[in-house]
C-alpha cells in the first residue's frame, strides 16, 4: 500500500473505533465489547453486530440504529480501499 492508503487505512479505523466505543456507551446492556475494529475485515463482522442487538433491538434508539449502519458503510469503504483503484475510490 501507498503511503496515502495507509494513512486512509488509520482514518478509517479510527473511525470505526469511535463508532464502536459510542455504540458500547449507548447500549451497555448488549454484550458488544468483544468487537473491535480488528474484527472488521471478517465477513461476519455486520452480521455479528446486528445479532447482538438484535434480542433489544426494539429499545436501542435512533443514534445507535444510525451507528450500526455507519459501521456498515465504513466496513464497506475499507474493503474498498484495497479493491479499487484511487479513482475509483474518490468516486
């Protein structure tokens, strides 16, 4: 990776790591601490959020249900950063 990927790359799980530590704080009953941004190069990583709010899903508010997509689109976003080319990318 270029020097410019990689300093894309740390933005973006910096990112993902505050969206995560904000979904920890908004939902301390749901067990998301296991998740880290390391998980989200797994496939299952979307799937596995989704099934730990999933039991209080209906009590998780608006925020937290916006944070769950935002995870999503940021996954996606990473995954494309090694897939496309840079203007593809900015496209």
């Amino acid at each position: 990776m270029t020097d410019h990927m990689l300093a894309i790359q740390q933005a973006i799980i910096g990112i993902m790591d505050q969206c995560l530590l904000d979904l920890r704080q908004a939902n301390p009953q749901a067990d998301v601490s296991a998740f880290t941004s390391a998980n989200a190069i797994f496939k299952t990583f979307d799937k596995t959020i989704q099934a730990a709010l999933d039991p209080i899903w209906n009590k998780v508010s608006q925020r937290s249900k916006q944070i769950v997509a935002d995870l999503k689109t940021v996954r996606k976003l990473l995954l494309m950063l090694t897939s496309y080319d840079c203007v593809t990318f900015f496209k």
